[in-house]
C-alpha cells in the first residue's frame, strides 16, 4: 500500500478511534479486543496504531508476562479477569488466554489434560463474558513464513529491536508446522458464531493495520458523542508573586544546543 494513501487513511480511521472512544465511555461499553497470532505476525505494531491517539485511562494494553509458579495453580482464567474493563474502558490485549492453545500446547509448558480443558472452557468462558454485555472481538495475525523470517532477520540485526526476538520466537521457526495445527485446533473449538475469529493478513502491514482498524470500527456501534466545549479562560494580570532565583534550581543541561553546535561543524 503507497506510504502517502496509508498514512492519510490511517489518521483518518485513527479519528474514528478516538470517536468511538468517547462513545464508549458515554455509554458505559465494555470492550476487550484480543491479538493472537504468528511471532512476528505485526500484532504490537498494530496495536501501537490503535492506541496511539487514545486516553490511556480509558484505552489499556494489557501484556502479560510469563505465568509466576502461584499462577499456575490458579484456574487458568483467572489470571485474566483483573485485567477486563469496567464500563467505560477499552481493553487490548497483546496476546491473551489463548495462549494455553498456541505456545504452551507446541512448547509442551502445559499438560494434554490443561489443553483439553481449555478448549472446552474458552468459548464457556467468553460466552459468560458476552453475556455480561462485554463486547469481545478477537483477531488472528497471519503472515507467510518467507516474510516472518525476514522479520526475525531484520530485528536480529537492529539493537533498537532485538528485545523482540526470545527463544520462543526463533523456536516458532522450526516449529511451523506445529504451530499451523495448533491453530487450526483452536479454531475449530473457538470459532464460535457468539464469538468468531476474525483472521488479518499481515503480510503487508501497512494494508493489514488498515483493514484491522477499519473492521474494529464496523464491529462497535458506536455513534456521535456531543463534546463538551472546553472554554479557555483569559489569564489574569500578575499578583505579587516573584520566582525564586533560578541559581537555585537544578536544571537539565541544554544537550540540545550541543547537538546543534555540533550539526554546524
């Protein structure tokens, strides 16, 4: 997609975004948007595009860490239920419990019987959520295996983004083909009408965040909030108030003027 269209249509949509956020917290909606997907599949950088513009009071990213021992005592869900919104929040989910049904099941962190039992209970658990008037949209992330090695490539030689290679990911490399069962598994018993997946093709991340923004949008019914005019009060004349003498402050140095200085050489 041309640089020039995507970045016009983006910030268009990204308008929409903050619309519907001001709808959801006039009505009291309650959203959680789940990214599933391949490693490297683009799910953070799409992410970052739909919360760029947002209140992060009312728009959260929830990505959790690696389960901690007491976690895994705990029923599997559990771990997830702090972290849904209450009326008048958005939440994004960075991966989410859908994690027993990838990673875990091809990496073996979870037995046969947890496994099972997730699939049974997932669309339980999320019918329980939708009936509770939560509005529950879940995205899967696809892209090639040709593209998602480059991407490996490209972030193992960049040091602004090798953070984003762990083991896991280069392992996902020879374990395609476990992971492309593993998700046709989870489709099959998660792919519900009260609850459907809706598949993105990354390949080109520019017209899959496009196409995911513009279709999260069809889903939420929002509609036009009034907003309330913020009127900026004239500044009143000075008081008697004098600031105390700078000598006594600490202040940042000017690094900026070095930098400058410097581009003048």
């Amino acid at each position: 997609m041309p640089k020039k269209l995507y970045e016009s249509e983006l910030m268009r949509l990204q308008a929409e975004l903050v619309d519907m956020q001001a709808w959801v917290q006039q009505s009291g909606a309650r959203v959680v948007v789940l990214f599933e997907g391949r490693d490297a599949a683009g799910k953070g950088s799409t992410i970052k595009r739909v919360s760029e513009y947002l209140n992060p009071r009312v728009t959260r990213i929830v990505a959790l860490p690696t389960p901690s021992e007491r976690d895994k005592t705990r029923w599997y869900f559990q771990r997830y239920v702090p972290h849904l919104p209450a009326a008048g929040e958005i939440v994004l989910m960075d991966r989410s419990w859908y994690n027993r049904a990838g990673v875990e099941r091809v990496m073996g962190y979870c037995t046969d019987a947890q496994y099972e039992r997730f699939l049974r209970q997932a669309p339980i658990f999320e019918r329980m959520l939708i009936e509770d008037g939560i509005l529950l949209l879940k995205y899967w992330f696809s892209v090639s295996d040709i593209e998602q090695e480059k991407r490996f490539r490209s972030r193992a030689e960049d040091p602004m983004r090798r953070w984003k290679l762990s083991p896991n990911d280069v392992s996902s490399i020879t374990k395609w083909e476990d992971y492309s069962r593993a998700k046709d598994a989870m489709f099959v018993h998660t792919d519900t009408p009260e609850s459907p997946w809706f598949e993105v093709d990354n390949e080109d991340k520019r017209r899959g965040r496009v196409n995911m923004i513009a279709h999260l949008l069809s889903q939420i019914p929002y509609g036009p909030v009034a907003r309330e005019v913020v009127d900026i009060p004239a500044r009143p004349p000075a008081g008697t108030y004098n600031r105390p003498p700078q000598k006594f402050s600490s202040h940042v140095p000017d690094y900026a003027a070095t930098v400058e200085a410097r581009k003048k050489r």
